[in-house]
C-alpha cells in the first residue's frame, strides 16, 4: 500500500507487455459440438473471421472489436429442427491479450448487470448473453419461445465456458486497481486516457465517487514525457510534487479539473481538483501491485 507509482507499475506494465504477445487459443475451440446443445444442432460450417473481415459479418459494429485488438473469431449457429425459431447464435472473440477481452466486456455490460460466474465473469439477458475468459470473450444471441430462451442461452454459454476449461487469473493492472474502485465502473481504454493521444491507454473507474484512472498499456511513453504533453492541452497547467513523484494539475477542456501523478513508466490520475482531499494518497497508492481476487468485489 505505501509503493509509490513508478515502482508499482513497473512489473505491471511488465506483465501486459508479456501477455500482448501471446498467441490467442482458435477461438472455434470453444464452440460446442454439433449435437451438445440437443435439441438444438449447430449448423455446419464454421464461420471464421479476422480482424480484416470481421465487418462482413457485423458491418458497422467491427471497428469496436477491433479497438481492443482482435485476433480472430469463430461463429455457429444452433437450431431446433423442429422449431426453426428457436436458435442461438453463438459467436468466439479472441483477442491479443485479457485486457482487450476485458475491455469489450465492460463495453457490453449494462449497469444492471448482475455478473455470473462465468469465465471471468458474464452478464445473461432475455435475448443475449456474454462472457470474457482470459483472452476470449464469448457472446450468444437467442430467439424462439420465451420459456426456453433463458435456458437456451445459460446452457451455450455454460458449454463454451466448459472448452475453455478454467478461467485464468484476472490480469495483475485489473486485480490492483479493483482494490480501489468499484469494479462495476472499470473500463479499458485501449488507446489512450482521457480522449488525448498524450496520455496511454488504460483502465478508469470510480473510487468514492472520483473518476479515477492507470495508465497500463504495453509500449506507453515515459510518463514525464506524457505530462509535458498534456500540459500543452489543458488550461492553467501546474507542475508539483509528491513524496518525490511529478504532480500535474489543470483544468481538462472537456473535462474539468483534473490532477495526474507521475512515475518512470505510467501514470495515475483523477477528474478532480488538486485540492480534493487525500486525492495525492489515493494516487500514491490506487496502482499498488497485487490484490486478493476475494476482494474485488462483483464483476
């Protein structure tokens, strides 16, 4: 709890770099088979899809994928031959590291969503249901009778969940910080904090009601570097210090105020004025490595 910043999120920014380059599973494998959904068989073949052509099959929506790094995809469909109506749609998203299937998880789940226990946590509605699981994050779209859509749904994606054998850790930048925030406002920004190309990606949520984010992307610039260029962005821009760390404050045009804490390799930060109290300890602290899974809370 007493790191400080720039020692923290070294072996964090470490471990993303490691898991960006892994090489994802085929996400087909986590497609059940023909006949293990009875009564529903899955109509062959199996669509598969790259990020270049991912937009043939969800024209308009593939950009979205894409933000978060996909690799690949597999689809199937699932129908009752006796009831034509009756279908799921399942479909496998893998993408280049867990971050990017978290990321679109979070981009999916409504704030009502009561997440269960599947992969490393999922949402289930009447029509649609969904899930991520490391590097997969996995989606169904049910239609037929109302009295076996719920169950139609639950049992794909409980089969797919079951390929995908046990969930892995969450990733260490997302454990940390769900020490901290409420895990039901974190998002990932895949390219950038605060919609400004000077800052690198990472995760924002919620801390007391203070917007709060970490920089953990692969490959970020130096944070000194990034403040200096956000600096040239905000208004009435400040340069301080805290127990050692560089300290920028400002006034974000689209924003508000905002006050940014900065090590070697990243950055913490939050929308709020720098007079908001024991917001320099929450910045100081709110990157600390490591986390119990028991206490992270609902995803």
């Amino acid at each position: 709890m007493r790191s400080i910043l720039a020692a923290a999120l070294a072996p964090l920014l470490s471990l993303v770099a490691a898991t960006a380059g892994a090489a994802p599973a085929d996400p087909a494998d986590a497609l059940p088979a023909a006949t293990a959904l009875a009564p529903l068989a899955r109509r062959e073949p199996i669509e598969r899809h790259t990020p270049e052509t991912l937009w043939e099959r969800i024209d308009g929506e593939a950009e979205l994928y894409n933000t978060y790094r996909l690799a690949a995809s597999a689809h199937a469909l699932y129908e009752d031959p006796a009831l034509p109506d009756r279908r799921i749609d399942l479909s496998v998203f893998s993408f280049d590291d867990p971050l990017g299937a978290f990321g679109l998880f979070a981009a999916f789940r409504p704030p009502e969503c009561a997440v269960q226990p599947l992969g490393n946590g999922g949402c289930l509605g009447d029509y649609q249901g969904f899930f991520w699981h490391g590097d997969c994050f996995v989606l169904a779209d049910a239609a037929g009778p109302a009295a076996a859509r719920p169950g139609d749904l639950r049992r794909a994606l409980e089969a797919a969940a079951a390929l995908l054998g046990p969930p892995p850790p969450r990733p260490e930048p997302l454990r940390a910080f769900s020490r901290f925030v409420d895990t039901r406002t974190i998002r990932y920004q895949p390219r950038h904090l605060l919609g400004r190309e000077a800052l690198p990606p990472g995760l924002e949520g919620k801390a007391g009601g203070t917007a709060v984010f970490l920089s953990v992307g692969p490959g970020g610039a130096p944070s000194a570097a990034a403040l200096d260029a956000y600096a040239n962005v905000i208004e009435a821009p400040m340069f301080g210090e805290h127990k050692g760390l560089r300290v920028l404050t400002g006034r974000d045009r689209a924003l508000g105020p905002v006050i940014l804490l900065g090590g070697r390799q990243g950055i913490g930060g939050a929308r709020a004025a720098a007079d908001t109290p024991g917001i320099r300890d929450l910045l100081e602290t709110i990157s600390a490595h490591g986390g119990d899974p028991n206490e992270e809370g609902a995803w």
